[in-house]
C-alpha cells in the first residue's frame, strides 16, 4: 500500500479508536435493554462533523461527486478497520447502493439523487427480498406495469435495512413474464410516495431492525427508472459483491478485536499455577485464528485488485463471504470460551460481535447459496 493510503488507514485506525470506541458503553447499555442498535442524534452528529473535518467522507466516490476515489484495497482495510467496534457507524455514504447509482442513474438522476446521496444530504435503502424470494432473487414476484407516464408497481418486500429513515429506496421489480433474471428492473421510489407503505418493523440479532414494505399500486414517473428496462440484475449483483466484499473486511476487523482480546486475557489469567497463553488448547486457537485472519486478508487483498482491474470477482465474493462469517465465528466463539464467564457477559462486545456475524451468515446471500454458486463456477471450468 502507498505510503498515503497507509496514512488514511492510520487516521481512520484512530478514529475507530478515540471516537466509536467510546461509545461502545452506551451502545451495549442499548442492546442490553432490547432497543436498537443504532446511535442517537446526539452521539453521531458530532462523528459525521468530525468525518467531514478530517475528509473522511465519500472515500470510494468519484472526484467529480467530492470523494477521494480510494482502491478497492484501501477500503477494504479501511473497512477492516471499522469492523474492530461494535458502534454502528460507516463512513457515508453507503457503499454498495453508492456504486449501483453510479452504474445506472442518467444526468437528471445524478442531480437528484446521486449527488445529494454522495454528499450526506440524502439517505438511501434498496428493497430485493420477498417473504419467497430471499436467497434467490432471481425468484422476485414483485411486478411493475408501464403505465401513462411512468410504472405501477405491485409486490411485496422484506427484510430490508434503514427503509424507514431512507429519502428513496431502489427497489427491485420484474416487468413481462420472463423467468428468473428475465425484466428484473431497478426503480427509484421516494420516501412518502402513495401506495407505498412500511407495514413492519423486525427486530433481529445484535439490536438491528428491518422492514417488510408492501407496493400497492404504488406510480412512479419515467424519470424513476434506473437504467435500462430489464436490465437490473446486473447492477444488483454490483451492489451485493461490493456489500460482500465489506462483510469480508468486517468480519476480519471483529476477528483482529476478539483474538486481542484473547491474547490479553491469556498473558494475564492464571489456572492451577500455569498461565492460560501456555496452554496448549489456547496456543493452537491463536494460531489458527492469525492463520485463517492472514489467509481471509490475501483473499480480500486478490479480489479488491481484481476489482479494480474491472475483473468479474462474484465468485470470489462468494468465497470472501463463506470464509470470513465462519472464521470470525469460530475465533469470537474462542475468544469467550478464553474469557470465561466473563466472555459471555453483555458487558463485553464479544456477543454482540457473535451476534452480528451470525446475521451475515444470513443476509447478503446465505452461506449454501454461496456453496453452491462456487461448486458451480468450478465445476463450469472443470475438464
């Protein structure tokens, strides 16, 4: 990495340190209580002023759109860098619908939603689960019809995450009877337009909520469609490789927090006269966890430069997404185990990391999908 690239990493190390850490407290304090995990306006209002401040903004956005265009490398360290605290917090703007915009949106819709999104004036969500059809996309029943002047859209969404705070939502919808990746099409639908309706909110693991949003009838203009018509599902697996690329990072980051947790516990936490760090059992955990973290590491490290060459890396992400959920599985479980009673506490971040990466086992693509896309990509290029 270049000597200015490993700058931004250090500046972002230390923010991780001096800013989200410290509001690990609260945070927890939340979760314990059953709220969400989410920080108050109060506590991320001065993060994001301290962000823009230190230029810690839109680093993977284009110039043009005021970002610093980092590779594909530096994010992934620096989202790396991230996944080391329990704060929910990531440097706006979103990443994965960031580049699905920028693939797809024409120049009235870069003034209105890319930009604003760019610049933090606008939030956004994107809606592809349905109650049958969640790690299979392609299965999407959601319809929308050409109408005068725009789209009706009908279906039903689930399982998405920030919906209710979100300024527009790209949602995707089949239009035709075409089968599987056939019309799959991304619109552009805004927050408050009729027949668009928030009809639950879930609580799932770590203190995270998501929404089911029902469409009804819901009219959007022309100017909504994002690309081309039956041209969606490209753009989506964009968005879903960037996201799995960053859970790969995420997951390396908990797993570099939980096996310094363990070596710290094991140097100072002695059993029958002989200290943990020479046991045997907790020797072999943290070998293998700095094994599997340098090996999840090269593999990111081989598919960002991929990706920033323009090489397909779905395969890869595929990979990256099975590896790194069970890796840091495995090393935050020996982390508590290390710990003690301690380790299974809620006053330490350990379970509410071990709750965060069992939801990513799930969301964006569950691990025997991503199996069987990879069994399937080898077996396509197998003489």
């Amino acid at each position: 990495m270049a000597e200015e690239f490993r700058m931004i990493q250090d500046l972002v190390a230390k923010f991780v340190d001096n800013e989200l850490m410290p509001l690990e407290p609260a945070v927890l304090a939340r979760e314990i209580k059953g709220e969400k995990l989410a920080l108050t306006k109060e506590e991320e209002g001065p993060l994001l002023r301290k962000c823009k401040e230190l230029g810690l903004w839109g680093l993977d956005a284009p110039p043009e759109l005021g970002g610093m265009n980092l590779p594909a490398t530096v994010w992934m360290a620096i989202n790396e860098e991230l996944g080391r605290t329990v704060t929910p917090f990531v440097f706006p703007p979103d990443s994965p619908n960031l580049h699905m915009l920028l693939a797809t949106v024409d120049d009235n819709q870069r003034r209105k939603y890319l930009e604003p999104y760019a610049r933090g004036d606008a939030t956004g969500a994107i809606a592809i689960s349905e109650p049958g059809a969640g790690g299979d996309p392609a299965g999407m029943t959601t319809r929308a019809e050409k109408d005068d002047g725009g789209w009706v859209i009908n279906g039903r969404k689930i399982w998405i995450s920030r919906v209710a705070a979100a300024d527009f939502t790209i949602v995707m919808a089949r239009i035709g009877s075409g089968k599987r990746h056939e019309g799959i099409t991304a619109f552009i639908v805004e927050k408050g337009t009729p027949g668009f309706e928030i009809v639950r909110e879930i609580p799932m693991l770590a203190g995270h909520r998501t929404y089911e949003v029902v469409f009804e009838n819901c009219r959007v203009p022309e100017a909504q469609l994002l690309g081309r018509v039956g041209a969606g599902f490209a753009p989506m697996q964009l968005r879903l490789v960037v996201r799995r690329l960053q859970i790969g990072a995420w997951c390396l980051g908990m797993s570099r927090r939980a096996l310094d947790m363990m070596c710290s516990h094991a140097k100072l936490r002695v059993t029958f006269g002989v200290p943990l760090a020479d046991r045997q059992a907790i020797q072999w955990w943290i070998a293998d966890a700095a094994t599997k973290m340098h090996a999840c590491r090269l593999m990111l490290l081989d598919a960002a430069t991929k990706q920033e060459q323009k090489q397909d890396v779905r395969t890869e992400a595929s990979m990256i997404k099975v590896y790194a959920t069970e890796m840091a599985t495995e090393i935050i479980d020996h982390a508590m185990q290390t710990l003690g009673a301690m380790g299974v506490t809620k006053e330490l971040p350990l379970h509410l990391m071990a709750q965060k990466v069992r939801v990513m086992r799930v969301y964006e693509g569950p691990t025997e999908i991503h199996r069987m896309v990879i069994a399937r990509s080898v077996l396509k290029g197998a003489r």
